[in-house]
C-alpha cells in the first residue's frame, strides 16, 4: 500500500519568525560590510603602490588586480543593498503584524465595553428615572425661587396705598424744594445797595479845598478844618 499511494510526509521544522529573519539577515549585511572594508583596505594599497612604481608593466599588473577587487567590492555592495531591502520589507510586515494585533485587541475591548454599557444603561441607568429625576430638580428650583421672591418683599409698605397719592406728594414735595432753593438764592439785607455811591473825583487833589477862618496865610484846610501841609 505504502508503495501505491506512498508515505505521508513528515512535518517538517516550523518556518522561522520575522524576527529571526530580521536578525538572520542583519547578521549577513554585517559580514558584507566586513568584506567590503578588507576590500577598501586592498584597494587602497594598490593605490599607493601605484604612486611609487616607475615601470609600466607592473603599473599594469597592480591596476588589473585593483580592478578584480574593485569589481568584487560592487558585487558585495550590491548584495548588501539587496539584503537591506529584504530586511526593510520583514520589519514592515512585523510592523503589520503588530498593528493588526493591536487593532485586534482594540476591538475586542471595545465590544467588552460596549456589552458593559448596555448591561448598565439596562439595568441601573433607566430612562423614565432620569426623566423623573430632571422632573424633580425643575420643580424644586421653582419652589426655591418663589421662596427668594417671598423673603426679598418688602413688609413694611402697606398694601392700600395708592399710586397716585404716592405721585402727588411727590410732587409737593419738589414745588417745597425749589421754594427753599429760591430762598437760599436771594442776596441778605446787608448785602443790598442801600445808598448811592459818591461821585468819582476828577480835579487835583486839594484843589477845592477850604481856606481855614482867620489865616492870614492863606493855610488850606480839609473838610475837617484840619490844616493841609502845601
């Protein structure tokens, strides 16, 4: 039978991980960039080989070995660069893979909170209680302003007085206001012109002056009868 049909194969070893990949091929790049300094290091003395030989058939045979070297350093290079892109491209698909779990723990998480809030909006969070709750908190806030209203009324102010009788008095009591104004205005007795001024003098003083009786000099006197020096 196992000749007909043949033999199931064994399973073979599990693929290796993105990380293992990712340092496999790390590890590679490495030993390129090793091999690739060995070369710059040959490449360099031939160079300065090349500077100090005088003939030109050695000059020739060192360029030719410098070329080989060269041509393997490019080849390494490439390598190199090729490992690096596959290197990029396994960081990238692990970044993924992680993004993708956590985008599934996200959702998980959130269904497990959407459950929750349902259970508790079912069962302790009613709607017609909030209703009758906001229902409540209305009312009272009703009854505390009629509250505020009844303290802040004034209890001394009759309930029988009229408003046009307010008016009135009112209106005496600024006719008596501006009978005291007009008093208060008015200039006092002591104040007021009660004679007229005298005349404002126009000729030289002492010219009119009296002679005083019964000089012989001709000694002149104020209204007086005092004697005015000369």
């Amino acid at each position: 039978m196992n000749r007909v049909f043949g033999r199931k194969k064994a399973p073979g070893p599990p693929p290796p991980s993105l990380g293992e990949a990712s340092s496999g091929v790390g590890n590679h790049m490495e030993s390129m960039d090793v091999k690739i300094a060995q070369l710059d290091k040959e490449l360099k003395g031939y160079r300065d080989k090349l500077k100090t030989t005088k003939s030109a058939a050695a000059k020739k045979n060192i360029q030719k070995r410098a070329m080989e070297v060269l041509k393997r350093k490019r080849m390494y290079e490439t390598q190199r660069d090729q490992l690096a892109g596959q290197q990029f491209n396994i960081d990238q698909a692990a970044f993924g893979i992680e993004s993708a779990k956590a985008s599934v723990s996200t959702v998980a998480a959130m269904k497990a909170a959407n459950t929750e809030l349902k259970a508790v909006i079912k069962n302790d969070l009613k709607i017609d209680d909030v209703d009758e709750l906001a229902d409540d908190m209305a009312e009272m806030m009703d009854e505390f302003q009629e509250i505020n209203e009844a303290l802040a009324q004034n209890f001394s102010t009759p309930d029988d007085i009229d408003e046009a009788d307010l008016e009135a008095e009112l209106d005496m009591l600024e006719d008596e206001f501006e009978d005291e104004l007009g008093e208060t205005d008015a200039v006092p007795s002591y104040l007021q012109e009660t004679t007229a001024m005298p005349p404002t003098p126009t000729g030289m003083p002492g010219a009119n002056l009296p002679v005083a009786a019964g000089g012989g000099g001709g000694q002149k006197v104020d209204e007086y009868g005092l004697p005015v020096e000369t």
